[in-house]
C-alpha cells in the first residue's frame, strides 16, 4: 500500500509540474516580441470563454481560487497518506514540544529511538505552535500552506500597474506551483513569504517601516540565509539605511537570544552552527555536489568562503544603491548558488526575481525546468533507484551556471540603469527595471 501511495503522489506531483511547464511558457510568451502568437492566442482564447475584450476582468481571488483548489487537494493527500517518515511529524512534534515548554529543535516522534533535529529558527518554532494547538498535524499542514497562498497577493500588491500579469505569471511559476502542490507549505514557504514583505516594505509607498522590516525579519530566522536579502534590502534607502540594517540585524539576533534564552543550545547550535557544515542530499548547485562527493572537505574555512561571498554581494548592492527588487535579487541568487544545504523546494526563494521581468523571468522559467529535472529524474529515479549520480552531478553544475549568469544579467541591467539616470542627472529610481 504504501509503494502504491508514492507512486500515487509521485504520478500526482509529476502531473501538476508538467501543467505547470506548459502553462507558464505561455504566460511568459504573452509579453514577448517575439512570439505574438501567444499573445494572439491566449487573447482569442479569454475572449471566447468570457466574451470581453481584455483581461481586466482578472482579479486577484480567482487566481486564489484556482491556487486554494490545489493547495486543499495537496493537504489532503498529505493528511490522508502519513506514515512514519513523514517531516510533518517531525514539525508537528516540535510545534507540541514548544507548547509544552520543552526543546522544539531536538524532538522524537512515532516511538523514534533517537530525537530528530528540527534545523529552522525561532520564527518557524512559532508557526509550527501556532499548527499544533489543533493536536494533529492537519493545523502544521494549515498554517503553512496559508503562507505559501501569500505570496500570490504580495506579488499583487508589489507589482502595481502590472499586477494581473506578474501575479499570474508567479502562480503558474514553476518555481511556484509544484510546490504548493507538494511540500513547500511545511518546510519552506516562510522565506520567500519573508523576501516578499521585505520588498512590499520598500516598494509600496506609504507602507515603508520599522515594523516591516522588523517582521520580515523575524520571518528570515525560519532558515539563516534569508538574512542575507533582507540586509540588501536597505541599499535604495539613502537616508534610512543603517536604520533599516540596524533594526533587521537587531530583531534577527533578539530572536537567536530569545531561542537561546528559553531552549539553550539546541537554539543555536542546531539551527545555525550545524548547518554550516550540513550537506544535504538534495543539492542545488557545485558547491553541494563538491562537497557531497567529498572533493571538498565542509569546514569553517568552506563556510568562510561562502559568508565571505554572500557578504560582497550585500556590500555591492548598499555600495552601489541598487533598487529594491534588485538590491534583494543579488544577494539572492548568491544563496543559492553557495548554500549548500538547500533542498528542491528552496527553489522558490526566487520567486521575488520575478518582479525584474524581461529575460530574468524566461532564465527562471529554464532553472525552474532544471531544478525539477535535477530533483524527480536526475536524484529519485536515476540516482536513488539506478545508481547512476552523474546526471544529477550535471545538473548541479548547469543550476550553477544559470545563476552565475543571471547575477551578470541583473547586475549589467542594474548598471546601465544607473549610469542612464546619470546621464539624464536624474536620482537612481527605485522601481524595478
């Protein structure tokens, strides 16, 4: 039953993420040149179905709809098909462990010998409290999934004149959509959930604020290298911008103090310093891959490297006075291409690069095609099931590369935006390019 029930999931999840790669192309083909006949197509195809003469009938709750029907369908089968090795377990444990005043980082479930650590931070440990005062794990299943249905509307509420387009475009992402549809509302939704009220902080006028940005920066205590966008985030903000880095660095260590306070080493040593070293088995770029076949030993002097790396990125984008969608994607992509420890479902941290539009959006659109590859085929079937790992190796190589060379695209695309607004003597706007 069980060897039925993953292949029943396995089938479901492959199904929503190939409707995903027909769906989004389309939408990225509407508002290319050189492709008019999506534009021609899909145009003939809304007026048939509702006889109007555009999409300005499209509102943000029918896209919530369409994503709420996928998401109840994923909650469901989760619910209905656990069993021991399932991570909702595991949160719904440390959730009930927090309740109770007891460590919510190192916790034992379905009679497990030894405790299963819980490597994600203070704001996660609330969340997951939040879920387990309904005593099952459907309240864990609920209260993440109703974080990952957010990020369709910041979206919406960030892209302003363009927000029918860019919101539909980010929930047929596939960066996006075959998330939703299978883990992404227990481990990881939080992050880019964080990223996007760091860019609704900044981008929407009139909402800018120390409580935004104290709350995204709870938000990035879920899993550590979130930190690093939210520090960029203060690059188009002239006036305010050691305010701002004051207050994320501030609410981020409170709450590692806060954790430490309460739950003692668990809170840091778990949740920060272990994973340092962590090499996950999911992984996402060369570094992992290097490290994961042991030709390059994980150590502080690796770490070094990599901190070191994320760091020139912030100062680049604060020196440079980057905009804000922009000052958030550098930084961005560099964790993801040096975080060795990020599993498929990280991919949706990109999400927010969305908002930079042009040739940004098709990239995403072939990583996000890659990164799924890389995960069902490359590592579940021909590494788990065959033996055979140089795919999935080749993978981490190519994911890598798509992220060096988008960072060159947006970082070019940036500079020339900067040195335009010079020569018409024009202050550096802050809206995306």
């Amino acid at each position: 039953m069980d060897l039925l029930g993953s292949a029943a999931h396995y089938v479901v999840s492959t199904s929503v993420g190939i409707v995903s790669f027909l769906v989004s192309p389309l939408v990225l083909a509407y508002r290319w040149k050189r492709t008019p006949w999506a534009r021609r197509f899909l145009d003939g195809l809304q007026r048939r179905f509702t006889g109007r003469p555009d999409w300005r009938w499209l509102r943000l709750w029918q896209l919530m709809v369409a994503l709420a029907i996928v998401t109840a369908a994923n909650i469901a089968w989760q619910v209905s098909t656990l069993h021991c090795s399932d991570d909702s377990l595991a949160i719904l444990a440390s959730g009930q462990a927090a309740l109770s005043g007891h460590n919510p980082f190192a916790v034992s479930f379905c009679m497990g010998s030894s405790p299963d650590h819980i490597p994600y931070g203070l704001a996660e440990v609330a969340l997951n409290a939040l879920g387990a005062t309904s005593g099952t794990v459907l309240g864990i299943w609920l209260v993440w999934q109703l974080l990952a249905l957010a990020v369709v509307p910041l979206v919406w509420a960030v892209s302003a004149e363009d927000r029918r387009y860019v919101s539909a475009l980010a929930a047929t992402s596939v960066l996006y959509l075959p998330n939703i549809a299978t883990n992404i509302g227990v481990e990881n939704a939080i992050v880019p959930v964080s990223v996007l009220f760091m860019l609704f902080a900044l981008g929407v006028k009139g909402h800018r604020g120390p409580v935004f940005e104290g709350v995204a920066a709870f938000l990035s205590t879920a899993k550590f290298p979130a930190l690093f966008p939210l520090l960029g985030s203060s690059a188009p903000l002239r006036q305010g911008r050691w305010k701002q880095t004051t207050i994320v660095l501030g609410t981020f260590s409170g709450a590692i103090l806060l954790s430490y306070a309460l739950w003692g080493r668990d809170a840091v040593s778990i949740v920060y310093l272990s994973q340092v070293t962590r090499v996950s088995a999911h992984a996402l770029n060369l570094w992992a891959v290097l490290l994961q076949q042991g030709w390059l030993r994980p150590s502080l002097t690796s770490s070094a490297v990599q901190g070191a790396g994320l760091l020139a990125l912030v100062l680049l984008v604060n020196w440079r006075n980057y905009s804000a969608p922009v000052a958030c994607a550098v930084p961005l992509v560099g964790v993801m291409a040096l975080s060795q420890y990020l599993t498929f479902q990280f991919g949706a941290w990109l999400i927010p690069l969305i908002l930079l539009g042009g040739w940004v959006n098709r990239w995403l659109y072939v990583y996000g095609v890659l990164l799924w590859f890389d995960e069902t085929i490359a590592l579940e079937y021909l590494g788990m099931n065959q033996g055979i790992y140089w795919p999935y190796e080749l993978c981490g190589l190519l994911l890598t590369v798509i992220l060096v060379y988008l960072l060159i695209v947006i970082v070019r695309s940036e500079e020339a935006r900067l040195r335009e607004s010079a020569t018409a003597g024009a202050e550096p706007s802050t809206s995306p390019p």
